[in-house]
C-alpha cells in the first residue's frame, strides 16, 4: 500500500504541476522521506535484533533511497523564495541595439 501510494502522487499532475499545485512535489518528497527512515530503522533493527537480514526488506530499502534523489528536485527547495526577474528600464527599450551590447 506504501509503494502505491508513492505511485499514484508521483503520477499525479501534468509536467508543471510545481507550479500549479505545489503540494503534489511537497507531499511526494515527505512520503519519500518517511519511507526511508522507515526503510533505515527496519534495516537497523533486522541487523541488531534479529541478527539477519531479509533479501526483500533489503531490496525495499535500496529502492526507497533511490527514490531521494528523484524527488529532490521537485521538493522542498520550491518553498524558497524565487529570484525577481530582471526587468530592462524604459529607457533601455528604446535606445538602439548597438547601445545596449556596448558596441
């Protein structure tokens, strides 16, 4: 059930859907993030406790770490605040393009 809900938010939107909804991006990463400490305190406890360790279990946990870098780019850095464009003055519209290069 974990693995389809990453699925079906991970399928959700279209190509821009960071900038048209994003909580989609945000909502991804953080069910990524919890699948991977999930992922690492299984691992370290099959290791500690149990002495062994599950061919699946560790499967599952390599997939879930490779998931981290698919989902970064998409994910918290679009919280911060985006650069304000630059915008060319009037008087810079209107002078000849020879002007503007500095030839």
């Amino acid at each position: 059930m974990s693995y389809a809900t990453t699925l079906v938010l991970a399928g959700m939107g279209s190509a821009s859907r960071a900038e048209e909804r994003p909580w989609i991006p945000l909502a991804l990463t953080a069910k990524v993030a919890v699948d991977v400490v999930s992922a690492v305190y299984l691992t370290v406890e099959q290791g500690s406790k149990h002495h062994r360790f599950c061919s699946w279990c560790l499967l599952a946990a390599g997939l879930s770490a490779a998931m981290v870098p698919q989902v970064l780019p998409g994910g918290p850095h679009r919280l911060a605040p985006r650069p304000r464009p630059y915008v060319l003055s009037d008087s810079a519209l209107h002078r000849p393009a020879l002007e503007r290069t500095g030839c």
